[in-house]
C-alpha cells in the first residue's frame, strides 16, 4: 500500500476554481476607470487564467477580454466623433456600457453563475 511516511506532505487535491480571480478582474476593470493601468492588468489576469477555469468562469473571461478591446475600439471611435463634438455624447454612453458589464459580471459571478452572453456587444 502507498501511504505516506510520517514527515510527509500528503498529497491535496487543487480547490476548484470559484471564480475569485475573475472577481478581481472586475474590479481591477472598474478601478481602472480613475487609475488607467489597472485595466492592462486585468486583461492580462483574464488572459493567464482563462485556459485552465472552469467552463462557467471561462464565460467571465472571455467577456473580460472582449470588455477591454470592445471599450478600447468605442474610445478610438469615441475620440474621432469628438472631433466633430458628437463624442460629447457618446463618452458617458461609453462609460456606462463599460460599467453595466463590469457590475453585470461581479453579480453574475457573486451567484456562481457563467455570464449569459460573453459574446455580446451590449451587455
């Protein structure tokens, strides 16, 4: 029989993964909205964790990284428009669509639950 020797570490098994590090994702994400780095870091977090989550964390992931590059393309087109005073308008719009989908995320994630459409452009 292989039973551990006295003075050995027993072998544990990994917790899975309750979804904490996406948690942080969001609010590194939402924190992001006065620092500006925090945003790189948590798309780099979602990046690193996302291959080995659990499937319904994987949904958080994949928005996460979908909510930085979609937010980056609406700033570019946000700063063009601005040009022509129309982004006047469409910077708040964007800042709410950015924190719709973080907050979404954080209780959608509170719950346990995958987030229903990761793929979506809105929410």
């Amino acid at each position: 029989m292989d039973q551990p020797q006295m003075g050995q570490p027993t072998p544990t098994a990994l917790p899975a993964d309750t979804g904490s590090t996406a948690k942080i994702v969001y609010i590194l994400y939402l924190i992001s909205l006065v620092t500006g780095v925090t945003a790189l870091i948590g798309l780099i977090m979602a990046y690193l964790n996302e291959g080995e989550a659990p499937d319904w964390v994987k949904t958080h992931y994949r928005l996460q990284i979908r909510t930085f590059w979609i937010f980056l393309l609406y700033c570019v087109g946000a700063f063009l428009l601005s040009l022509a005073v129309i982004g006047v308008v469409v910077w708040p719009l964007l800042l709410v669509w950015f924190i719709v989908r973080c907050v979404k995320g954080l209780q959608s994630i509170g719950r346990g639950q995958p987030y229903p459409k990761p793929a979506s452009w809105l929410w």
